[in-house]
C-alpha cells in the first residue's frame, strides 16, 4: 500500500512536469533590428514590439528590438539569424534580394521578404552656416560624417558619391560617427556636415539645429537626377520647411520608405501575429511617433516593398479583405 501511494505521488508529479507546463503553448521570442536610438527606425521597432507584447498572453509570443548599426546590418542580421525581423531603407530590401552592392560579397538573399513598408525617408545633410556649404557639392575639402558602416546614410552617401566620381578624398576629413553622436560633433565644431537618411521630424536634428547655428542642404543636381534615372528605389523627396531652426523653406532631395523585412523561414503565425497587432492599432500605432502620422494601410503593403510579401502577412492583408 505504501509502495502504492509513492507510485501514485510520483505519477501525480510526472503528469505535474509533463503536462502542467506544455498545456500553456510555448513562449516564442522575436527580435527587430532597428537603428540608432535617436532615430525613428528605433522607434518604429519599439513601438511594434509594445503592441505585439500587449497580446502575449494571448499568442505566447514576446518581442524586443534593441538599438543597432541600421538597414545594412539588419539586413545582414536577418540573413545570419541574429534578428527575425529588420527595418531598412527599400533600396536596401532591393539590393540584398538581388546580391548588388553592399551585400554583393554574400549574394542573393532570395529568401527576403517584406512585411509592410512604414514613414517615407528622406536623405539630409545638415551643416553648419559657417561651413558656408549651400549645396552638396560644397562639401568637398569640408569635414563630413558620411556615417557609420552599416548604416542607410552611409550607403546612400556612397552611391552618391560614385555617381559623381569622389572618393574619400575629396573632403578635408572623413568621420563615420553613429546617429547619436552626430550632433554634438557638429556642435562642438569637431565637424562641419552629418548626413542622415531618416524620417522627420528627426531628434537628432532637431538637437543639433537647436542648440547650433545651421541649415539643410538641397541634394540637387545633374548626377543626382541620372541617379533616381538609374536607380528606381530612390525618389525626389523634401524635408518640409519649418521642421527645424534655420530651414524655413523646404528642402529637396533625394527618399524612399522605410520596410519592415523578414525571412521567408519566420514562422507564419508569428508574422500573422506581428501585422495584426499592428494594423488592428494602427491609429495609436500613427501617434507614437510624427513620421508615422501619414500613414495609411493601402500604401503600407505595396509602396516601397521590393521584395515578395511573407505568406504571414499576406494571410493577414486577404482576412481584411485587401488583396
């Protein structure tokens, strides 16, 4: 009898280890790579993960999106398992799915895939006034931050560069600061231009034109329109006037969107599951952040997405009824 109940104790505990846990589905884990944390891809990625998280009890699942390099590492973050999901400019989106420089070296990432594209971007060099640099040609002999490795500015700051055939050498000093460091670089006159390829209204911007004496500066020119001739990822786009202290009027240059992007290997619940807790907040979603206020469902799941849809946000897009 004895031996009995210590048999029935132990099968108690056993079906208590075997069954106990498991009844409740298994915790799942994503990460978002998003960028430095003064720019809106961080906060693009923060504020997806707050909505996918209020539903964890629900889905099981849990998200983060930690501060990193940019679009390019993201990229190389998805492909190496590092990051599930990852924010970058659509050239980059683009570009890894074709294998063209920067990600020549890896080849074809053909198992990219967007998930919905979010705020427009805009290319900016901000430079101090008494750099006298009015347009983008003036920053040759100046002393320039063209961005950090990995980064979308610094991409884009070479593409342009290629186009008009400079190299490093064309300015006094080259820096390849982060995000976060840029303005007070500028400020404490330690550079004279930070470029940045981002959404705005920008903190870092707003920072530095704040708290120094500044302007935007037009990207303009006969290289720069046989760029968006050759390149159909970038667009003629402007930074509004007013945004920031000394730039009243607007400011051309040179854009595209911002993409959420996964692998064609995330699970397909979990994407289902990301999308919709998004888009069923997508208001509160819009106010998290002034570059998300023009937001609109229609243009999220087709502009700026050079690469296929994930079968988890396409699931997601037919139950709304649009596709």
């Amino acid at each position: 009898m004895k031996g009995l109940s210590l048999a029935c104790a132990l099968s108690a505990a056993l079906v208590g280890v075997s069954f106990g846990g498991p009844v409740q589905a298994q915790e799942r884990f994503v990460t978002i790579g998003t960028g430095g944390q003064t720019g809106v891809y961080y906060v693009a990625g923060q504020s997806i993960c707050r909505f996918l998280n209020r539903g964890a009890a629900d889905h099981q699942i849990k998200c983060n999106a930690p501060a990193s390099g940019g679009g390019v590492a993201n990229v190389n973050g998805i492909r190496s398992g590092e990051f599930n999901f990852g924010i970058m400019q659509s050239d980059h989106q683009y570009k890894a799915m074709k294998g063209v420089e920067p990600f020549k070296a890896e080849g074809p990432m053909d198992d990219i895939r967007a998930v919905f594209s979010l705020q427009s971007e805009v290319f900016t060099i901000l430079a101090r006034k008494d750099a006298k640099i009015a347009g983008f040609d003036d920053l040759k002999g100046k002393r320039v931050n063209i961005g950090n490795p990995g980064s979308g500015q610094r991409d884009t700051f070479e593409e342009i560069m290629t186009v008009k055939g400079w190299d490093k050498s064309v300015f006094s000093l080259v820096s390849e600061l982060k995000p976060a460091e840029q303005a007070s670089a500028l400020g404490d006159n330690n550079i004279d231009a930070m470029s940045y390829f981002v959404g705005h209204p920008n903190g870092a911007i707003q920072e530095a034109s704040t708290t120094t004496d500044t302007v935007l500066v037009p990207v303009t020119g006969p290289e720069i329109d046989k760029l968006l001739a050759e390149k159909s990822y970038y667009s003629k786009a402007e930074i509004p006037g007013g945004l920031y202290k000394g730039s009243p009027n607007p400011t051309p240059s040179i854009g595209g969107k911002a993409v959420l992007s996964t692998s064609a290997k995330a699970d397909p619940e979990v994407v289902y599951q990301l999308v919709k807790s998004v888009f069923d907040n997508l208001d509160r979603f819009k106010r998290l952040h002034p570059a998300f206020a023009d937001l609109k469902e229609a243009d999220m799941i087709k502009v700026g997405l050079s690469a296929p849809l994930h079968e988890g946000a396409v699931r997601y897009y037919k139950e709304r009824g649009w596709m």
